[in-house]
C-alpha cells in the first residue's frame, strides 16, 4: 500500500507528538490512509475515540484486578468495545487490497494468542492519533 504524503505528514506529527512511542505506526497509517481515501474519517474517528477508552480501561482493569470492585462492569464495557473496535477495522480495511485486508484480518480481527497484544498496541497508537486530533484543534 502506498501512502499519501497527507498521511505520512500525519503520522510524523502523531509520532513526534508520542514522543516517538508508537508501536504499530504502519498500520495506524494504512488505516489512516484508508479512512481518507474511501471517505471513512468518521469510522477512524470512531475507532480512535473507542481506542481511548480501551487503553484507559485495560490499565485500570489491571490495577483494579479481577476481584476489584466494579471490574465485572467494566471487563463487559472492554468486551463490546473491542467488538466494536474490530468491527471498525474491518470496515475500514474492507475495500484494501487483498494483502492488507488479509494482514489486518490476521493481527486485528482474527482469533489467535497475538490478537490481544496487537490490538492493545494498536489502540495506544490510536489514542496518540485521537490525542493529536484533539491538541491540534486548538
């Protein structure tokens, strides 16, 4: 996949302002790049926004612990959020080409032991994008 200069700017700007931190950057510019090509923003948006609230959640399910109060709930808000995160990635790598669709199907939305570990990684990149939205707004 080739990348845009609009999205490699992009992803330079959300990388420096990681402080050079992101872990997936490759593929947070391909789903970059496909939002902007196949007019999916609000899906990346969305994407983004769930990303958040999942890295946030998953830091403090591990603080809380299983037997914490209120991590029932909150493991059930994580759960529906991940089905949605990975309904957005589908939609948003639907109209790739065979080999991206394919990659994104196997490290994101499929059923292996790296699937959580990816994603996890992909959503802190996600929520450097969402930040870096929200930062440069102003």
């Amino acid at each position: 996949m080739v990348l845009s200069n609009s999205t490699k700017e992009l992803l330079s700007a959300v990388s420096e302002a990681s402080g050079n931190r992101l872990q997936r950057s490759m593929d947070l510019a391909r789903l970059i790049e496909l939002a902007q090509v196949n007019s999916l923003q609000d899906q990346l948006d969305d994407l983004a926004f769930a990303a958040k609230f999942l890295s946030k959640s998953f830091d403090l399910m591990k603080r809380v612990g299983k037997e914490g109060e209120g991590y029932d709930k909150l493991f059930e808000e994580f759960s529906t959020n991940i089905q949605k995160s990975q309904r957005l990635i589908g939609e948003l790598t639907g109209s790739a080409e065979s080999t991206v669709k394919s990659y994104f199907s196997e490290c994101y939305l499929s059923m292996s032991d790296n699937t959580m570990n990816n994603l996890m990684q992909l959503f802190h990149d996600l929520s450097w994008y969402k930040n870096y939205k929200i930062d440069s707004r102003t």
